[in-house]
C-alpha cells in the first residue's frame, strides 16, 4: 500500500481527532483547524483519483451540512466551532456516508451526554483536584463539547467514505 494512500487516509482522521481534544479541553474548535480540514479535501481527492462527480457530492453534503450548522447553531443547540466541523464532515464522507455519520454522531452525542450527566453528579459528590479543562466539563449546567460526538460520528463513517473507496481502503461496498 502506498505511503501517499496512508497519508491521505490519515488526514480527515486527524482534523476529527484533534477538533475533539481541543473542544473537550477548551470548549472551543478553531476556525484554522476546519479550514484546513476543507481545504485538505481537494488534494485528498486528486490523489485518490475521486470522480469529478464524487467530489461535487461531497461539496454538496458540506454546503447542506454548512447550512444544517448554521441552523443548530443560531438555535443554539451547537457550538460555531461544532456547526462548521460538522460542515467538514459532510464534505469529507459524502453520500450516502453522510447518513451514517448522522447516525453514530446522534449515538454519540447522547451517550456523551448521557455519561457527562453522570460524572458531573459524580464530581459534585466527591470532589477531587482535577485540571481547570476536567473541572470546566464536569461543572453542573455546563456545556457539552459536541465536537466529540461529531468525531465518533465521523470516524465511524470513514471506511465507507468515497475518499476510502477511491483509494482501495473502504469497507465492502
């Protein structure tokens, strides 16, 4: 397998994974950070020799998924970091993986929510000394850093990727 192949398939895998890190530490995903997942996308594409029309797909599952964001976002059930990693996501998986990412990203989020509930009740009943970023995330009321929900999602959906069919990495399509 070639090392370009390997690197390619590590890319999208890498933004997803480090957006989590910084939005269970920080509360926040960086505009660079899903800037560089999108523009990432188009050299990914050319070198996994992606259809034209693949591509295009994927540009029209990050505008919907873009909008979609927006949408949460100005509800405020999202984050804006979370609103355009989301958009990213849909460029990078595409149709029809995009339904699957929905999928596992709503698993995700609710046993994300589910198990910060816990351990916040946890914390309040036997405090311990933690880092300010464990604090902050197990405070009562506080936010829940989606951006993990959206990783799990993503990774979960990647195998079945046109950018993983189009380099021979996919699952069984």
């Amino acid at each position: 397998m070639p090392v370009l192949n390997l690197l390619v398939a590590a890319l999208f895998p890498a933004v997803v994974i480090f957006a989590a890190l910084r939005d269970a530490t920080t509360m926040t995903i960086p505009n660079w950070l899903c800037g560089l997942g999108a523009v990432m996308f188009l050299p990914a594409a050319f070198a996994s020799s992606m259809s034209l029309g693949a591509m295009g797909v994927g540009f029209a599952v990050g505008a919907a998924c873009l909008i979609a964001g927006i949408g949460m976002f100005a509800a405020r059930w999202v984050g804006g970091g979370d609103a355009k990693l989301f958009a990213v996501c849909g460029l990078w998986l595409g149709w029809p993986s995009w339904i699957e990412f929905i999928m596992w990203t709503a698993v995700a989020g609710g046993g994300l929510a589910v198990g910060l509930l816990g351990a916040r009740k946890l914390a309040a009943l036997w405090p311990i000394r933690i880092p300010a970023w464990a604090s902050r995330l197990l405070s009562p009321g506080g936010d829940i850093p989606y951006g993990i929900a959206i990783c799990v999602g993503a990774l979960c959906a990647f195998p079945e990727s046109p950018v993983m069919h189009a380099l021979r990495l996919g699952g069984g399509r």
